[in-house]
C-alpha cells in the first residue's frame, strides 16, 4: 500500500466531517427540522452498523458497561453536535467542539491517571483562554453563553469522555465502538422527539430519499475512512491532519455560509487551533489525546 494513501484518505474523511453543517442545514431548511433530521440521518447508520455490534458480543461482552458509557456519551455527543451545526454559527459551534482536547487531558488525568506535564498544562491554558474570547471575553461575565454555546461545548466535553471511555475499554472492537456512537445517538432522538416536535414533518419523498442517503453515502464514508486511515499511521500524525476538519468547516462556513468572524473570535480560535497541535504533536512515548473527528 503506498504510504500517501492513509494520508489522502483522512484528509478527505476530516474534509467531509468539517463541511456537514451544509447537508444539515440545507435539510433543516426545506422542511425537516433538527429532531428528525438527525434521527433519519444518524440513525440510520447506526442500523448499518447494528449487526457488527451483534457479530462482535464475545468480545465485548465483558466489558459491555463501558459500551453503555459509550452509546450514552458519544450519543450526546453527536446529537448536541449535530444539532449545534443546524441552529447555530457553524465556526463558533466548531471552535468551542475543538476544547476536546482539554476535557480528553483533563478527563485522562482524573479517571486513567495520566500525567499532565507543563507541556499540557500550557495547553490547556491556551484553550481555555481561546474559548473566552471566542465566547466575548469579560462579556460572557455580564451574560450566560447561549444554549447552542452550551450544546457545542458538552458537545466537545462528551466527545472527550468518550475518547477516554474507549481508551480504558480495551477488548472492544473499534466498530462495536462506533456502531454504540451513532446508536445511542439515534436512540436520543427518539426520546426528543416528542418532546421538541409533534412527529415527523410531512415532506416530499425525496427528500427523506436523500437525508437516508447523507447517512449511508456522506456520514458512513467518512466515519470508515476515519477509521480505516487512523489506524494505518502513527497516531501523532493522525491528529494533526485530523484538523484539517477544523479547517474545512471555518473555510466552507465562511465561503459558502457567508459567516463572519470577529477579531476575538479569530484570536480565540487562533489559540484553540495552536493548543490542539501542542497535544497532537506530542511524541510517540507520550500518551496521545484523540483529537475530535465528529463520529
């Protein structure tokens, strides 16, 4: 296999997952609102992946409580992230996701007591200070961040505890991972379905046809080839190229959504981005945090 391959694959994959939010958007804005969008489109992913769940009990089997964990963590994970894309800024909601990191070091050194060197620390420093400006700077003092400020960050904190929860989880396969990711996701979407909406929206076939298929086509594909690429390189290297969903998204939003980006929300997101390659490039003796794809 050539070496470019893993490479190009992720890249793409990492370029598909940072311009969802247009697929989201575009089916919330003909007809199908959040709850259902994302109980069609999520959910049917996690039907296709039912059946390797199933296939790989044995091996999960004794550790199927942190499987629980991970249908309950990585489901709210995508369900506030997905719903964080439909409603909100797409680059706001993505650089406040992009903390992961920060809550997968903090989230290592509470329950896996990994070590926190100076290097983290800093780190962490810069990522907290770049949600604060992201966020308005003493501003967010005198108003509590909205609702979709609150959905990407849990988004994000989920995301990490998941990453950590797979970490700990070693006997379960990666697909019987993801497979509990977009189940659980879907589930939720089921309980808030009644809850925020009176069912599903009466729209014309078609487009239910091709919300399926952003599921099977568009979150399917880039989900495996996230998969496939990360594990065919060094883990380091995965997650800096993992970044280039960041890239994706606030490029797209821009060009294509017509967002603009102030100047604290350009220094916030600057120090986020940096902090996210301070733990990505860390050296391969050193325990390596997952960098947030959103699958």
């Amino acid at each position: 296999m050539h070496p470019v391959l893993p490479v190009f694959v992720l890249i793409s994959s990492a370029i598909l997952w940072g311009v969802t939010w247009w697929p989201l958007q575009y089916f919330h804005t003909n007809g199908v609102a959040g709850i259902p969008l994302i109980l069609v489109g999520y959910g049917v992913v996690g039907l296709v992946l039912l059946p390797w769940l199933i296939r790989e009990r044995r091996a999960w089997r004794g550790e199927s409580r942190f499987l629980w964990i991970m249908l309950l963590l990585g489901g709210w994970a995508n369900l506030s992230f997905a719903s964080a894309m439909i409603y909100g800024e797409v680059v706001r909601a993505m650089m406040l996701f992009y903390l992961a990191p920060v809550w997968g070091v903090l989230g290592g050194w509470l329950f896996l007591g990994e070590t926190i060197d100076r290097a983290r620390w800093f780190g962490v420093g810069l990522a907290l200070l770049g949600a604060f400006l992201v966020l308005g700077g003493p501003v967010v003092f005198e108003t509590a961040p909205s609702w979709l400020d609150l959905l990407a960050i849990s988004s994000g904190l989920a995301f990490a505890l998941n990453n950590v929860t797979c970490r700990g989880a070693a006997h379960v396969p990666l697909m019987s991972k993801t497979a509990a990711m977009f189940i659980g996701c879907g589930l939720m979407a089921i309980v808030a379905l009644p809850l925020v909406s009176a069912g599903l929206p009466e729209v014309p076939g078609t487009t239910w046809f091709w919300l399926v298929m952003f599921g099977l086509v568009w979150l399917l594909i880039a989900t495996l080839g996230t998969l496939w690429a990360v594990t065919h390189m060094e883990a380091g290297r995965a997650s800096v190229l993992l970044i280039t969903e960041l890239l994706a998204a606030v490029i797209s939003a821009v060009v294509i959504g017509g967002e603009t980006l102030s100047a604290g929300e350009l220094a916030g997101g600057a120090l986020i981005l940096a902090a996210t390659l301070i733990e990505a490039r860390r050296g391969p003796d050193e325990p390596v945090v997952d960098v947030p794809a959103a699958y």
